[in-house]
C-alpha cells in the first residue's frame, strides 16, 4: 500500500495570500527604494562637503589686452608658493565649453564672449594656507584674479545637506511604519479568512503550538516571496541607475545628474540594509500570523467555556 503524501493544512494558493504577498512586494519596493535614496543623499553630501573643504578656486575675469593662458599660468605659480597647498590645475578651454554647455549650448567658442578661466588649487585639509596673505598677493600681482576659499558656499552645503538628510531619514522612518502597519492589517486580514481552519483543527484537538507554527511556515513563505520580489527589485533599479550613469559620462546630463544627486550606486551597506529589510518584513510578518493564530485560538476557548457566547462565532 502507497501512503498518500500529507497535503498542506493551509492551502498554498487563494486570493487573500496573493494579496498579501503583493502588497509586501510593494511595501518592501517602497522602503527598499527609500533607503537606498537617503544612502545616497548622505553619501553626497560628505563628498560634497570633503571635496569642496580640500580646494579653493581662482577665477581670472578677461580683459583687453590680458595674455589669458599666462595669467592663469602665474595664478597658479603664486597659490603653489605657498605652504598647505599641494597641486594646482588650470581648467581648459575645453571643460569650460563643457561647464556652460547645459545653459548655452554645444560648439560654444569661449573667445566670443567674456567667460572667466579658472584655476583649481588642492589644499592640504589638515594645514590650510593663509587664504589672505594668497589673496592680497593674486590681487597685487593680476588684478583680474579672484581668489574664493569657498567657506560660505561649505557652511551652507554643510546645512543643506543635513537638513536634506534629516528629511530622508523622516520620510524613510514614515514608509518603514506605513509598511509595518500594513504588513500587520494585511496578515491578519488573510488569517480572518482562514479562521475555519484554526477552528477546525483547535476542535479536532491540535495544539495551539502546532496550528500557529503551521500558519507561520505559510506566512513565512509568502512574506520571503513578496519581500524578496520588492527587494530585489529595488536593488535592480539603483544597479539600472548606476549602469545608465557609468554609460553616459561626460555627457551635459550625466553631469548634471551627478552633481546634483552623487553616483547613483548606494554600496556593499545599502544592499546590506536592503536585505536587513527583506528579514525584518519576514519576521513581521510570521510573528504577526503567530500571535493572531494564538488570539484566534483564545478567542475560540473563551466562547467555548461561556456558552452564553456562541452568538460571537462568526459565521464560516
């Protein structure tokens, strides 16, 4: 005689479980995609903020009459002499075109029109130079030269930045309670319609134990589908992003986008958190299929011993 294998206790299959499983795909896709979003803001903002505290900016105005190629060649020569700066690089001709191709355009010729040159100086973070000493020296020696230490635009990078941070972090804490509270509705609306079963197996004598860990490796499952599917699908857009961005460099969009948001890569720890959220989903939402089997089960106990109660059993 073959012995039939056993079929599951809670059907694998029915509407409320796709339900439930589509709507952690897309709480899971949500908050995914929400923290990888304040990863990158912070990531930006120290770059912004250590990129822009380790160089000064010499701008040299044209004039008529002014050797153009010179002056930034002496600029440069000046800011090097003294001690805490490091290297200096004078922006082309041709990355100047590229900086103002967003506003003006492609094939911009800049000797048609009075575009300051500039000259990029790396400081030493730890030892800076003496930014008025340097300044009154440009001054003397080219009077077209304007030197800019950047300390007010740092200050206010600083500022936005945290405030910007701070706000992700507000809208991340906001979507990871929104999903935690639907998790929790939605799990125990699914439980709702398949409260006959616990009833039937509680009557025929099954243990508490024993029908909540059966529900549990059911709602297990399909919070691991639904999570993975909206994980996995939130680190497929950031890896999207980040390949359309690697695709077009040096490009007037790509540069603008890169500016304004960073790479839009968000690292070994953001795939991290994404995974942390995917277990955390899972976890919510077998402990809630737990401790509602447990209360169903109470719940059936209670009508059980006070008769007077039965008009309480819901209908199956």
């Amino acid at each position: 005689m073959r012995v039939r294998p056993m079929a599951p206790i809670v059907p694998p299959v029915n509407v409320s479980g796709n339900a439930l499983m589509l709507v952690i795909a897309i709480m899971s896709f949500l908050a995914c995609l929400t923290l990888g979003a304040v990863s990158m803001v912070r990531a930006t903002a120290e770059s912004w903020q250590s990129e822009i505290s380790r160089e000064v900016t010499i701008q040299i105005r044209p004039e008529e009459g002014l050797d153009m190629e010179k002056a930034l060649r002496d600029a440069r020569d000046i800011a090097l002499t003294f001690d805490g700066t490091v290297d200096g690089s004078i922006v082309d001709r041709t990355a100047t075109a590229r900086l103002l191709e967003p506003w003006l355009g492609e094939g911009l010729d800049i000797d048609e029109l009075p575009v300051p040159r500039l000259v990029i100086i790396t400081i030493d973070e730890r030892n800076p130079p003496d930014f008025a000493g340097m300044r009154a020296r440009l001054t003397g020696e080219i009077p077209q030269a304007t030197l800019d230490d950047h300390r007010n635009w740092v200050d206010r990078l600083v500022a936005m930045a945290h405030t910007t941070a701070l706000i992700g972090t507000g809208v991340l804490t906001l979507v990871f309670s929104a999903m935690v509270l639907t998790v929790i509705f939605a799990t125990r609306g699914t439980l709702s319609g398949n409260r006959h079963i616990v009833e039937v197996l509680h009557f025929v004598g099954a243990e508490a134990s024993f029908v909540a860990s059966e529900f549990q490796k059911h709602f297990l499952k399909i919070s691991f589908k639904g999570a993975g599917a909206g994980g996995l699908l939130a680190a497929l857009s950031f890896a999207a992003a980040g390949w359309w961005q690697s695709r077009s460099l040096a490009t007037p969009q790509s540069d603008q986008a890169t500016a304004l948001f960073g790479t839009f890569t968000i690292g070994y720890t953001g795939y991290l958190g994404i995974a942390a959220i995917m277990l955390v989903i899972a976890l919510l939402t077998t402990l809630t299929a737990r401790f509602t089997v447990m209360r169903t089960i109470y719940e059936i106990d209670r009508i059980r011993s006070d008769p007077a109660r039965a008009d309480l059993i819901p209908n199956s």
